[in-house]
C-alpha cells in the first residue's frame, strides 16, 4: 500500500478502507508517513469529510496508538464529561462532586488552558498544594475511596493525536469535524470511560461559531461513541457570553465552591445540574428529570460541597480557601472598568473576555508558559443587563499594574452597549443522542 494513493483516493472523494486508515495512522506514528503527506491527507478529508465508519476508524486508530486506561478496577458505571472550550467554563470544578456525591465515581482526566480558554488543571492547580500529577495506581484509589479524582493524562495517551494537532495547527486544517471529533473523542475513549456526556459550545466564545455546525460536531461525536459501544450524549450550548460572572483559576474555582453552596449566578448553577444530570442519567440513576432534583439535592444539603472537599484534601490541597476565599493568593493590582454610555449590555464578543483574562495573566500563549493565579475578570454586567454611564462593567485583578492597561483596552471591546435590549438567551439549545437531535427550551 502506498500513502500517495491514500492521499488521491480521498481527494476524489472516495470512502477510505478500514485498512487504509489503519496504514495511515500506524505510519504517521511510526515515522514512516512524512509530514507533507499527512498534512496532505488531513487537507484532503478537510474538503472531501468521512463517514461515520470513516471517522469511528481512525479515532480508535489514533486512541490505540499508544496508551489505553483501563477503569474496570474502579466498580460502576463511569460517566466523563468533557466541554469544547469556553470562557469562564468551570463546570468540571462543579459537576465531578455533584454527580460523585450520588455515588457514581467520577475518574476524570482534564487539560490545560491555551488562548483564550481556560483549562481545568490549571484552576485545580490555583488551590495550594493540590496535585495533578498522579500516579495511575494512586489516581485509582482516590477515586475507590473519595469517589472522584481530577488529574491531567498519565502515559502515553494518544500520541497520535499529538502528533496531527501539532501538525493541523499549522497547515490550516483544524476546522475539519472528523479531524475534530476524532481528536476529542479518541482521548475520552483512551480514558476508559464507560459512557460520554459532551458539552459543545457555540457561539463567540466557541470553536464553532454557529448552531448548525455545533450540531455537525455533536452528530459527529455521538455517531462515534455509539459505533464503538460507549453511549454519549452531547449537550449543544451557548457560549455567546461567558458562563458565570467570574474568569481566571482561582476566581473560577470560587464561583465553582459558590455553584456547591447555592451562592452562584443562575446560569452557571443551571448549567451545572444539567450537565450533572445527563451524567447521573448515562449512569442509571433515573430519568432526567430525577436526576435534575438529585443533583440539588446534593447541592443543598451540602453533601456535593464535601464531595469536593474530599477531592482536594486527597489530591493533596488545602481546603481551608474553598471555605475562606482570602486565603488563596490575591492579585496586588485591581481596577473596576466602566460603562462608557447608558443603554443596554447588546452583546460580547466573548472570545475578547478571555483574551482580556489571558492578557491579565490567567491564560498563556505557549503551553509551558506561567500563570497568575490571581488574575482574572470579575463580571458585574453581561448581556441583557442595564448600564448607566460610569456603571462597573466589570473588575479585573493582576499581579502586573501594566497588564490591567491591556486588559482594560481588550475587556471594552467585547462590550456592545446599544439603546435597545437584546433577546433573553437561552443556555442549552440542543440535546443531541443516538436518536436525533432534540431542541430544547
């Protein structure tokens, strides 16, 4: 077999064998595939697609192409969950001891921030003293006894992955949907998970920009769960502002022990029990709707909260800051950024809020860059909302006088202040399964 005939045959539009993806993938890892003919067969499938099976192939290819976890010593259904990206996203901070609360273990494996979006290690990592860094034996006895643990990949996770993403971020072929769903969902199979809650942003703030193609990502990801035996279910929701009022790591991981002490905004609790209700329902405990109420169940009397507590202690953190938020570092610069007219918050461009977070110092440029802890953006309006002239729009912390200019600059034009009020936004506009998609609200 030859990879140039791999190459032309999908550049005409024809349906790839199981054994040519196959040939393809064990190549490019081994080395014996060059770069200039991966890239060339990634910017074919970018305008020709794959099928379904096309697309189930090569991510078990890409999630066999080196490690695999195996989660059978850990008993029960295991549920994970993974978002697409968005700003003030800390839904997993929140979720993990909801939904382990109600005795479904939770074994999560998370990432890093890059750009504009935050990363869920990197907010764990604003608690002092916790660690990420967990051995796969320890990872698996604190989820045995504490029923849940957070930690980023062990092993040799999906390097094939590793290797086209790298590739894909330069040649212009990142915004392919199978490249996409099989780059995603080979690392959630990879992690050994029993069944896949996903949540796919959209909007200004997300990946994919609009509705329709939120809708060809989840398809796309559903389809392959469901070919390989895992039922998932993606959940398609609006990223067009931030979620919650708070973005940066530690302002995050507050407004997530917030979320678990019902002192947080609607949007970001809502999101959080729904989420924790898919998850809970993926596991057997009831219809949605019961789940919906169990999950605030935990949440009010307090058991989801010591769940998380829990989850600190053993991952080595110090808990006292999730009960006395002055206790984490605190940023040595702030200023309140005002309403430069009267009107009404039209729309953000919320791509630009984390930009502005970033710029603070709570995002990096490179992945091996540092982090401010501290830094972050405190939001005191969001779309929808009525300002007057000198109004706060928002607060911003740094550990540098110097970035709050930039964060300033970037933070105003994400506002769109008009006369006129927007329409209400809806969280959740899709529920996407094996049967179809189901618009909701």
């Amino acid at each position: 077999m030859r990879m140039y005939d791999v190459i032309e045959r999908k550049r005409d539009g024809y349906e790839l064998t199981d054994e040519e993806i196959d040939f393809f993938v064990t190549g490019y890892v081994n080395g014996s595939i060059p770069d200039y003919q991966a890239s060339a067969l990634c910017m074919a499938i970018f305008f020709q697609g794959m099928t379904a099976r096309e697309t189930a192939r090569l991510t078990m290819d890409m999630m066999h192409s080196g490690d695999v976890v195996d989660l059978s010593p850990i008993p029960g259904i295991k549920v994970d969950k993974h978002s697409t990206g968005g700003v003030g996203d800390k839904t997993t901070l929140a979720v993990v001891p909801i939904v382990a609360s109600c005795g479904v273990p939770v074994a999560k494996m998370s990432g890093r921030g890059l750009g504009h979006t935050g990363g869920t290690l990197d907010k764990l990592e604003s608690i002092p003293g916790l660690s990420v860094d967990i051995s796969r034996d320890d990872f698996f006895d604190i989820v045995k006894t504490c029923g849940c643990a957070v930690v980023g990949q062990t092993g040799n996770l999906v390097p094939a992955d590793k290797r086209l993403y790298a590739l894909r971020d330069v040649t212009a072929t990142v915004n392919s949907v199978p490249l996409i769903a099989s780059s995603i969902m080979s690392k959630k199979l990879a992690a050994g998970c029993d069944a896949i809650v996903l949540d796919v942003k959209c909007g200004s703030g997300a990946f994919m920009k609009t509705y329709d193609d939120a809708v060809k990502l989840a398809q796309a990801m559903v389809a392959i769960g469901e070919e390989v035996g895992r039922t998932t279910v993606a959940l398609i929701s609006d990223m067009d502002q931030p979620l919650g009022a708070k973005v940066g790591n530690t302002l995050e991981v507050i407004e997530a022990c917030q979320v678990l002490r019902r002192e947080a905004p609607v949007d970001i609790t809502e999101t959080c029990i729904e989420l924790a209700a898919n998850m809970l329902t993926l596991a057997g405990k009831g219809t949605l709707e019961a789940c919906r109420t169990l999950a605030r169940t935990q949440i009010a009397n307090g058991a989801a909260f010591e769940k998380l507590c829990q989850m600190v202690e053993a991952q080595g953190g110090d808990t006292s800051v999730l009960y006395d938020y002055m206790r984490f570092d605190q940023a040595t610069h702030t200023r309140q950024v005002r309403a430069p007219r009267s009107g009404f918050v039209y729309a953000m461009q919320t791509e630009r809020v984390g930009t502005a977070s970033a710029a603070l110092g709570a995002g990096r440029e490179t992945i091996d860059a540092d982090i401010d802890f501290s830094a972050g953006i405190d939001l005191a309006r969001k779309t929808g909302d009525a300002v007057a002239a000198g109004d706060v729009l928002a607060t911003l912390f740094s550990s540098s006088e110097k970035r709050l200019d930039e964060g300033e600059r970037i933070l105003l034009s994400a506002y769109d202040i008009r006369d006129e009020r927007p329409a209400p936004h809806r969280h959740f506009l899709a529920r996407v399964d094996a049967s179809g998609v189901e618009l909701l609200g």
